[in-house]
C-alpha cells in the first residue's frame, strides 16, 4: 500500500487525492488529506462569496471525493509547526502533496496604507466567510468605501458591501457578520482600477451582478472608460478575448457623463477606470479619510504610466485586492519572490534537486492564477510525478503502522469525518434556532465543540 498524506482540503487538494485513488497504475494507494482547520474545502468555504450559491454548491463534489473509502480527511492538524515537522511528516508517509494555497495578500506599497479602516480584501472576505482566524469587522460611520483592484475579488466585495441584509440572511453567512452589514449606513462604493476596463481581471458574470442588486445604483465615467483604446475603437476590441469584449459591453451600458449620487437607489457603485493609488490620506484620530490617486494613461504598450494629475476619493473604508501570495511553510524551501514553492512539474526542489517524496499542487505550485477548474489539471501533473516516482518512493520503506496513531501520539486531536459531520449539523441547527438556514460558527472553540473535541 503507498500512503500519501494531501496538506490543504481545498480544490487541488481534494483534486489531488482524487486523481491519486483513481489512477489505475498504481493499485493500492491510500491517501490522508490533511487541513489546518477543523472544516474541509479550503477556499470553496472560506473564500467564495456566501450569496454565490452555485460556486459554492461544488462543495458537493468535493464532499464525494472525501467521503471516499481510500481517502480520510483529518481535520484540525497543522503540519509545520511543533507537533507536525515537515519532516516528521514525511516519515509517516511515502508521500507529501502540499496544496496549502496562497493565503497573503499584496500590499499598494503607498503612505498611510496603515491607517485604521485600510484592509485587504482578503480579511474581510474572512470575516464574512467564518474563517475562524478573521479579525472582526466595524463598519460603524462608514458611508463611503473604496475598493481597488479589478479582479472577481474586487467584485464580491464590492457586492457585499453594496447588497442589502436580506438578500443575505438565507446565505450561511455568520450571524453577527450580517448583523454589521444590515446595521451599515454605506451609501456609496467605488471600485478602482489602474488600469481601462478592457483590461479587468473580472469574469462577465461577475460583473454583470453589480447591475443587478436591489435599491442600488451603478456608474462608470464615460471619459475614463474612453481612454481604453479598446473602449473608444469597436475595432481594437475585436482583438480582445471574448470576455474582454463582453465585459466592455457591460460596462458601455452603464456609462455616464459625470458621477451621480444614488438618486432614489438606497445605495450606488461607482467603476472607476485609469486611477493609480498613491496615498491613503487621513483624519485627525489616525483613520482614512480618502485615498489620493494619479490619472493614469496607455503607455501603447499594455501598461499605463501616471499624467501627474490627482484626485481624492471620499472613503471610512479602503478595501485593497490586488493579488494574493503564498506563505513560507516551515520545512519547505520558498521563492519569496514568486510566493511559491520551487518545483519541477510538482517535484519540490531543494537547493535544485529533487527532494523525494515531497511535492505541490495549487497555487502553492503554479501562484494565484486561473479559476477553481485550474486547479484539476494542475493536480493531475503533479499526481503524474508522484506515480512515475512510484517504484523509488516504495523502497523508502513504508510508514510503521497507521500515521493516524503517529498524529494522536504527538498530542495532535484530528477531526476525522464523523467530526466534520457534526459540525455541518451544528451549523443547521444554529441556522434554525436564528430563522436561518444553515448559518456558518466563526471561531476555532465553537468549531472544535461542535466537532467533540471540547
């Protein structure tokens, strides 16, 4: 039997395990998916948007291939940490697959980023999702919000800022999360990017949502926009991938001669376009008070370069998302430069060898890119790896009885199956007892209670 521990429940981690007990070279693999956290799927949980309900119905998938007879989910195991050595690790398995994501965000690099009411999108996508690690949010007179970026990050929050408490009390959003957001008195967001709207980051559906929201308003400057070339000349557009070109007709149709307030709209998203952030600027008690950005335009070479013409926008909130990195995960080397773990086609490399038995999958492999499907082929080159190396990794020897043993023994508490199970049903009945559905429990102790561990 090969034994193969997964590091991360999420996408290419369950695609991984998938891949692995499926193939038909090897017979008799058995594989261990570990997570840091009590609760599996990683991002589909913890980082898509809850009013996205059928992204987050992929759960589904991933459940079946948890629920497999060779796959065993141990939640509520941190490996890298004194319990858990990488290296200990790899002597209860044949094999490591580390999908263990990219879990910083990148920082604007710009004066007064550390003002009080400036955060990445990512901890706030946190905290509305019931990650257990989220610093709570206070959107006490907070009226006015910028968020910059102009991926489908940038878009969800923007969305949930703007959408309305109940359009989202049938989601499994925490409780006191959507209490903040129905006590909120934001009336106006703006989304900024950098660069034109040709060269948004978005998907089309994405977009489109903005447009759609109850009681709010939507905008975009018809003169920024105009300094797309591809926005200006129907023909450059040609060019563009189809998205491209359908989120320049999306946007075509909300375009405005000057910005308007919200009219009778509850609340109004503005797009803006060719804005690059230089200073967050602030009040007397040391919180922002707007951010300072220079007119950018078309370099003609895809880029933008700034004009040295500023504007300030009004904001209590800034919202940065633009761009995710890996973390160092102690044991395993790391690009610092690439957040990523070096590799040849999964294989961990180590001073630029091959490391046996060591190897990556996600976003810890390739950086941030592509959508959750991404992440199935990207598993299935380093399964690949994995089982040419098949034959050297057996005769390593294998591991002295159940790994599971090993982990108990290390005074580790893993929540198998079963635990997760009860805590899905935790979940149901704290819904029901708030006139909810299912609603999400935020923290590690009422995780860990719900799962038998208290």
């Amino acid at each position: 039997m090969l034994r193969v521990a997964v590091v991360g429940s999420g996408p290419s981690g369950v695609y991984a395990a998938q891949t692995l007990v499926q193939q038909g070279e090897v017979p008799g693999v058995r594989v261990d998916v570990l997570d840091r956290l009590p609760a599996p799927y990683g991002l589909v949980r913890y980082g898509v948007a809850p009013d996205h309900e059928k992204i987050k119905s992929l759960t589904g998938n991933l459940r079946s291939v948890l629920e497999d007879d060779r796959i065993r989910f141990l939640g509520n195991v941190e490996v890298g940490g004194e319990s858990l050595s990488t290296a200990r690790l790899l002597e209860l398995y044949h094999a490591v697959v580390y999908c263990v994501g990219a879990a910083r965000d990148r920082t604007l690099g710009i004066p007064g980023e550390e003002l009080a009411g400036v955060h990445s999108a990512t901890a706030f996508v946190s905290w509305y999702s019931g990650h257990p690690d989220a610093t709570p949010f206070d959107l006490a007179g907070v009226r006015s919000a910028v968020v910059i970026g102009a991926g489908n990050v940038a878009v969800d929050v923007t969305r949930i800022l703007a959408r309305g408490a109940p359009e989202l009390e049938p989601t499994d959003m925490p409780h006191a999360a959507l209490g903040v957001l129905a006590a909120s008195e934001l009336r106006e967001v703006s989304m900024v990017a950098r660069r034109g709207p040709s060269q948004g980051r978005f998907t089309t559906k994405e977009l489109r949502e903005l447009g759609t929201l109850p009681g709010v308003g939507i905008g975009v400057l018809a003169a920024e926009a105009a300094l797309d070339p591809a926005y200006a000349d129907p023909g450059a557009a040609a060019a563009l991938p189809a998205v491209a070109r359908r989120n320049l007709e999306v946007i075509r149709g909300w375009a405005q001669a000057e910005p308007g307030d919200a009219g009778e709209a509850e609340r109004r998203i503005t797009l803006r376009f060719h804005l690059r952030p230089v200073e967050v600027l602030g009040g007397p008690e040391g919180r922002v008070r707007a951010v300072r950005f220079e007119r950018t335009a078309p370099d003609g070479r895809g880029g933008v370069s700034g004009t040295g013409t500023y504007e300030d926008i009004e904001a209590q909130l800034v919202l940065r998302s633009v761009g995710y990195l890996g973390v160092p995960l102690p044991g395993l080397p790391f690009d610092a430069s690439r957040g990523t773990v070096p590799h040849a086609a999964g294989r961990v490399l180590r001073d630029g060898r091959t490391s046996p038995g060591e190897y990556v999958a996600g976003w810890i492999k390739r950086g941030p890119t592509g959508v959750i499907g991404t992440n199935r082929p990207c598993a299935k080159e380093t399964v690949s790896s994995l089982l040419q190396d098949a034959g050297a990794l057996a005769a390593r020897g294998g591991p002295a009885g159940d790994p599971l043993d090993a982990l108990r023994a290390a005074g580790l508490r893993p929540v198998e199956w079963p635990g997760w199970l009860a805590i899905e049903s935790a979940e149901e009945r704290l819904g029901h007892s708030l006139g909810r559905r299912s609603v999400k429990i935020p923290d590690w102790a009422g995780l860990r209670d719900a799962a038998g561990l208290a």
